[in-house]
C-alpha cells in the first residue's frame, strides 16, 4: 500500500482504530517515548505531533525503522508495517516540521519500545529423550533432564516455562512412578517408584567373565545339559540371549516407560499459555548393590577365622571392592574379598563394641565410583560375661528417726556392663545380713529396684548406725554391695540468714558468666553430720531467664553468679529471692519463715553492642543459570540497641553477586558460571550506619547447581591415517558441565546414510575410534562431520579432518615441498622434531671421531718420519 492510499485511509482510520483515545494520542511536538505491542496490524496510527507555527505543511522522518515507520503530512505517526520484537525491540527515530522544504521546528526524536507478545510456543532442544534408571533408585533424586527453550522476550513472563507430565505408558493401577520438577525439567523417581521400579531379568556376570555369544551359549549349557537343539532355534537360549544383553539395550528401540512431558509458557498459570512436548524413553536396569540386612555376630563366637559373614555385588562386574570403617577406630576386625565376600577376622566383645558400621566401595580401576558407598550393619549378640557392679564401694543413706514404718531409705543402685533389656543385665536385689543383727530384720529390699525402706520406727539412742551386706545378682553371676544407713536427729531447726537484705549491685552488660556478684552465708543448729543441717540455696522470685544462680557445697556459704549472659534489652533490673532449705524434711508442724529467706537487687547497665545475625548458618544452592537480578538470599539481622543498620558483601572476585546495603537482599549482577567456580565463599557484614566500627561478620556460602550448558567438544580436530599400515584413529572428547550433563558421550559420524570408507565405534565414555574400511593408494584429505551428544543428549556437530597418506619409515605423514596445507598437530611435529634432532646429533659425533682419528693418524705419520731422519 502506497503512502498516498495511507493518507486517504488516515482519517478513517482514526475514527476507528483510535476512537475515544485520539486526545491521549496527540501531543506538542517535542521529544516523545512510544509503547507498541508487536503485530499491532497496519496501517494504524499511534501518535499525533502538534506544532504551533501555521507555516508547517508537510514533515521529514529518519533514522531507525522508517521502512515500518511513516508520518503523513499533517504529523500523524502511523505503522507501515507490523513491528516484530525478535527483530528490534526498540526504534529510535529523527522528525523534523516543514514549511514546504524548509525545516521551521525539530528536530524532535521519538523512541518506540515494541512490546512482546507471546506468540513463539515454547519447545524442547529435543523431540525425544532416552535415560536409564536403576531399580531403587531414591524418590526425588534426578536421573535425567529435559529442556525446554522460548524466543519471546525472557524478561516477560512469556519467556518463563513450565514443565509436566502429561502420562506415563504403562501406568498400572494410574500409580505415577516417575515426577518431573516444573521448575529445572528435571525427572525423579516417586516414593512409589523407589519401591516398584523393578528390571527385566538379566543374565549375571562375574569380575572380568567374557560376555560374548559363546558365553552366553556356555551359560545355556549349563542350564540345559545334554541338549542337541541348535542354539538359534531354542527359544530359552534366545531369552538368555537377550537378557545378557539387557544391560546395552537402546531405550528408543525397547523402553520400559515412556513419559509424555509439556512444557508451558506464562508460567502455565494461564489460560492462553503456550506450550509444547516432548517424549522420554525410560529403561530400567537391574541393581545388584543391595544392601545387606544387619549382620548378628555373636560375641566370643568360638569358630575358624576369617568367618564370611555377608557378600555385595556391584551393578559392574569388574567393579574393585575396598572396605572401610565409618568410624575412626583402631579396632576393625574386617575384610572384603575381590568377589565382594566379607569377613571377619577375630572374635568380637559386645562390651568393648556393639556395633560396627562397614562402608563397602566399588570403583573402577581408575578409582571412580561405579555404585554409591553402602553402609552394612554387623551387630554383636550379648552373652552373659560379665558380673553386676555396685555404683559404689559402700553406699550411705540417712533416715530421720520416729520416720513411721515403710519410710525410704534409699536406693541401692548395681550395673551390669551386659546387653541392656536382656536377661543377662537383670539384676535381682536381697539382704545377706545386717549388722547389728535384730529378729526379725529392721530393713527390707525390693528384689527387682533395690529400694530399702524401714520395718520399724527406728531410735537414734537405741542405734546410730546399721551395716547392710546385699547381694546383686544375675542369672549366672552375684556380687556384694555395702550398705551403710545412719540414723539422724530430726530436723527440728530451721536454717537461718546473717541477714535477710544483701543490698543493691550494678553490673555492666557485659560482665561475663561465672562472675561472683556477692557472697551470701546461713547456719543451723541441727546436727552437723546430718542432712537436717545441709543448707541449699534456692533463687524463688525474680529469676527471669534463670541468669543467676547460688553455688554451694552445702556448709552454709553460698555464691550468687551470672549462670547467662546478661541482656540490658531483656531486663534491666532484678530483685532476687533466695530460699535457705534443708535437704531432710522439716519436724511435722515446723515451717520456713522470713528469717529463712534473703533479697538481693541487681541493676545492669547498657552498653553499645553490635548487631546481630538472625541465623547462624547461611548457606543457598542456585543454578547457574539464575537470571540476572534475582534475589538469592535476604540476610535478616537487627541491632540490640535499634540502631539503624547497613549490610556489605566481600570475598566475590568474580564480581557476580551485590548486596543492597540497606535491606540485605543479595542479587546476581553478573553471569554465574560453575566452570569457573563450583562454590563461593563470602563474607557478608552488618553494622551500624552512624558508627560502622560496630559490625559483626557472618560466613555466607554459594553453591552452585550445574545446568547443561557446555556441549562435548574434541580435544583434537585433525589426524593422519598410513596407506601402509592404516591404524584407527583414537578420537576423545571433553565436557566442562559435571554429571549428569556430562559422560558418557555417544560418538556418531553425522551423514544421512551409512558411509563406505570409515566405521565409528565408541570406545568408552569419553573416546571413540575411527577406522578407515577400503584399503587406497591414493592420498586424500577428508572432512568428517562427528556428532557427540552428553548423556542428557546435548551435542553438536563438529568437523574433523584425516588425512590418507604415504608416510615414512618413522610413521609419519610424507610432505611434499609444495604442500604445506596440513598441520600434524602438537604430538607428530614434536616427534618429527625429535627425530631430526637425533639425527643430526648422531652425524656430529660421527664427525668428530673422524676429524679425532685423521689428526691421530697426522701424528703417528710425522713422529716415523723425525725417527728416520735421526736414522
């Protein structure tokens, strides 16, 4: 459509298009700031310029966008073409007024923002994903990861996915064995499928067995001796077949699960989000790393040593077993065997150890893991090896005398070292003799608690002093315990204070714990040698928080401490009630009075204290991936006196991270990268704005998530090949994300069908071999596309080139003196280097004995010649 048609158009357009809100679409012509949504349709007006010089008659644009862009001649902006955001987000543009040609006002400048729409659907890098997962694998630990990717403006929440699943085939019983995180795509097992996952059947091999077709056919033969039918048409040899190749199996070709998961923009938390799918093909492997119930070892266990006492096999059969122990111990009566047999290897003594905690290892040669540490439990049985043990030599109790029959004595106390709650610790209590004797016993004992309790109302002038000999015993052992029990005055007097007010003291906030605020002494007149006269001290009344405390070793004299610290915020004053109390019962009819009781006040003072944390660990995982401006952590802290507080963050060298010193949030400034640093430890300080001398430091540590951002690249993009002696070609990757996103890595020569000339097979998880098919006599260079994708299947195509040619005697490529197009690399040239090196040291020294010989000759030929002439 021609500019003219457009101003044809113009003014049913804006009766239209603008309507009502054609007054808040113009506006004086001066420097103006636009917002339009993308795909606005065209022609469509968006703003109208207002000039004050009559004379102004026509207007000249420029700049950014005025293909899309256009104004009419009496100042209306309108839009030639809809505006798309993926291609500029923003147009900066030049408007001048015109008297015929002549510019009269401007120029002005108009910036329009396009606005995003959600119009790109979201979708996965891939169409279909392929994971393996073991049997019992722990719910909520992910095994696999799907990504999804969205071109609207990631600043919007249009950008911002969700991930789900959509089903799961099978599904029996509609039980969800599988869970997808909607936040990171990542997928987990269920509590329900930690339980149910089970593995198809998978013949077993031992460490270093051969698992060709011939072991297999040997596996059969064992199995089903005698038998002549051909192997190909036995079908129990073909499911042996195929279960012993389980362990390779390609999840696309035979999955056991397959999980439809959509991934959703706006979050999913609209009605018009956008969304697109993908597929996950799930097998389940086998897991041979059970762990084994607890072992029962019985103690003192008379038998031949080593005893095996449990087996563990890995999920690979090549796997090298080391056994630890969880604690650090010097006892550790333990072995493991290359086939995963355990042993012990001494008798064990419950007493001395009732449990040992094994941690059996499986790596590979090079010492990486191939299956989790797993913990075992051996646990020692008890027998009957020890005898009781009295708590104490000779045990002492007193007893009030005119106590009413059946008071309590005391409890006699017996321990036996074994197995508690078995009848091999249980011990049964009985009196063997009393001293003085009286008819009958004056004292009794409960068989089963050792409680001794009176049979009579004893006298203190009739006897002072009982000796008890009681037996405690065990099924198969006793032991005799001393019992001594004193009959003392009655506690007829009461404990009496020097004086009931010790007065008023300050004490700083800060004064530390232990400290002796004041001395405080009380007497009775009981008998001295007798609990009616031990004195404790007790705080009753205005103890808040339990700061202060009375020590004493019951002679009267007590000291008043600070048992916590002291907090002017808290309580700023106490006044202190301490009660003087006996440790035996007072005579019936007795009670404390006033003079059994003392005050003590006490007055803190404040002092400056700096401020505080609200937690004493800070820690936070994010991914690396975070957008920047995200809030990772808010530190909450807050001044004792409530002073104003301010925050700063140090330790960040990489200039990731900042700290809004007024609130404490923590954002991402920067791109975070865990390549670069899988953790940062920073320093995260508050203190005080009016005297930053007060300020309290607090460890802050980052951890962060990797994310698949890395693709496996080959180390080497170049390699030559013999005509003579052609030798595969060891290609080997790297990766710089960490597990899961990284190896094993599947190799593959990316062309449409197979080739003729070269063979891919992968070697192990990071290498693979390239092997050139057709002998040739003829040198060429040849470009190879390799595809390399990580084990969550992320991978591109890279180009690498090999060389077919004659090579020398050293095995290395022969260059002609015009070709100096391909490059050997490192290693070869510094080979070649080498070579000619040696070479030339070698010609030296043959050289230099030559010249050495031919002067040794010179000589011996003149010295004849002076001996002739003497002649």
């Amino acid at each position: 459509m021609t500019p003219i048609v457009h101003l044809l158009l113009l003014p049913l357009l804006l009766s239209i298009a603008v309507g009502k809100n054609l007054e808040e679409k113009q506006g004086p012509f001066e420097n103006t700031v636009l917002d339009v949504p993308e795909g606005t349709p065209v022609p469509y007006p968006i703003y109208q310029f207002k000039v004050t010089d009559p004379s102004v008659n026509n207007f000249r644009l420029s700049g950014e966008g005025k293909d899309d862009i256009q104004i009419s001649k009496d100042g209306w902006l309108y839009l030639e073409r809809a505006l798309d955001w993926s291609q500029d987000d923003h147009y900066i543009i030049k408007v001048e007024a015109l008297a015929d040609d002549e510019v009269v006002e401007g120029p002005v400048y108009v910036t329009i923002n396009v606005l995003d729409v959600n119009n790109r659907a979201p979708y996965f890098n891939q169409t279909e994903y392929t994971a393996m997962v073991r049997e019992q694998k722990a719910a909520g630990v992910p095994f696999t990861r799907v990504f999804g990717l969205d071109q609207d403006d990631p600043d919007t929440p249009n950008a911002r996915l969700r991930y789900s699943l959509v089903s799961q085939i099978p599904m029996k019983q509609q039980i969800l064995l599988f869970k997808i995180n909607p936040i990171t795509g990542e997928i987990s097992t269920t509590e329900e499928g930690e339980q149910m996952l089970k593995a198809r059947e998978g013949i077993q091999y031992g460490r270093n067995e051969d698992q060709s077709i011939d072991a297999l056919k040997a596996k059969f033969n064992d199995y089903c001796p005698g038998q002549h039918t051909p192997y190909e048409e036995n079908p129990f040899f073909t499911c042996v077949e195929r279960a012993g190749r389980r362990r390779n199996v390609d999840p696309q070709e035979d999955p056991d699960y397959t999980l439809f998961v959509r991934v959703q923009d706006m979050e999913g938390q609209s009605e018009s989000a956008l969304s697109g799918n993908t597929r996950v093909n799930i097998v389940v492997q086998q897991n041979l790393w059970v762990k084994p119930r607890p072992i029962h070892i019985d103690e003192n266990l008379q038998v031949a040593y080593p005893l095996n006492i449990a087996q563990v096999q890995s999920n690979d059969p090549d796997a090298i077993y080391t056994l630890v122990q969880k604690e650090k111990e010097l006892k550790f009566p333990f072995q493991i065997a290359e086939n995963g047999s355990i042993f012990l290897t001494e008798m064990l003594d419950r007493e001395d150890k009732d449990m040992y905690i094994l941690v059996v290892m499986a790596k590979d040669e090079s010492g990486e893991e191939v299956d989790p540490p797993m913990e075992i439990h051996v646990l020692v049985q008890d027998l009957n090896d020890n005898a009781p043990v009295c708590e104490n030599a000779e045990t002492v109790f007193e007893l009030q005398e005119n106590e009413p029959i059946g008071s309590l004595v005391g409890n006699l106390t017996a321990h036996d070292a074994d197995e508690a709650g078995t009848l091999n610790a249980q011990i049964t209590y009985s009196i063997m003799s009393q001293n003085p004797p009286t008819t009958p016993m004056v004292f009794s004992i409960d068989a089963a608690s050792g409680r001794i309790q009176a049979l009579s109302s004893l006298q203190r002038k009739q006897q002072q002093v009982y000796h008890l000999n009681v037996q405690a015993s065990d099924p198969v052992f006793s032991t005799e315990c001393k019992v001594v029990v004193k009959v003392i005055d009655v506690n007829n007097e009461l404990p009496l204070f020097e004086k009931t007010d010790y007065g008023n003291y300050t004490l700083a906030e800060d004064t530390p714990v232990g400290h002796t605020v004041t001395t405080i002494s009380a007497t009775d007149a009981d008998d001295p040698d007798s609990g009616s006269a031990f004195i404790e001290f007790h705080i009753s009344a205005g103890n808040n928080g339990d700061v202060f405390a009375v020590e004493t070793d019951g002679n009267g004299v007590g000291q008043l401490v600070i048992a916590r610290p002291l907090d002017f915020e808290l309580s700023s004053t106490y006044k202190l009630q301490i009660d003087a109390r006996n440790k035996e019962p007072l005579l019936k009819g007795l009670e404390y009075g006033s003079e059994s009781t003392a005050f003590v006040s006490v007055s803190v003072t404040n002092i400056d204290e700096a401020p505080e944390f609200a937690v004493d660990i800070m820690e936070v995982t994010v991914p690396e991936n975070i957008t920047k401006g995200s809030v990772i952590l808010t530190v909450e802290a807050k001044d004792p006196e409530g002073k104003e507080i301010r925050f700063k963050l140090d330790g960040d060298t990489h200039g990731w991270l900042e700290i809004d010193a007024a609130t404490g949030a923590i954002k991402t400034k920067g791109h975070l990268d865990r390549e670069v640093a899988e953790a940062l430890e920073l320093t995260v300080t508050v203190f005080e704005k009016e005297n930053p001398e007060m300020s309290t430091e607090h460890a802050l540590s980052v951890r962060l998530l990797d994310v698949n951002d890395n693709v496996p690249k080959l180390t080497e993009n170049q390699a030559f090949v013999c005509i003579g002696k052609p030798k595969p070609v060891i290609l080997k990757a790297q990766d710089a994300d960490s597990s899961p996103f990284s190896q094993p890595f599947k190799f593959t020569l990316a062309i449409n069908k197979k080739s003729p000339n070269w063979e891919l097979i992968t070697v192990d998880g990071t290498t693979a071999k390239l092997i050139l098919k057709k002998k040739t006599t003829e040198e060429k260079t040849f470009s190879l596309p390799i595809n390399i994708k990580d084990s969550a299947g992320l991978g591109v195509t890279q180009p690498f080139e090999v060389k077919v040619c004659n090579c020398t005697e050293l095995g290395y490529c022969y260059l002609a003196p015009e070709d100096r197009s391909f490059s050997y690399g490192l290693g070869p040239t510094v080979g070649i280097l080498a070579g000619t090196l040696g070479f030339c040291i070698i010609i030296f020294i043959i050289a230099i004995k030559q010249i050495n010989k031919d002067n040794k000759k010179k000589k011996t030929r003149a010295a004849e010649e002076e001996t002739n002439a003497m002649m």
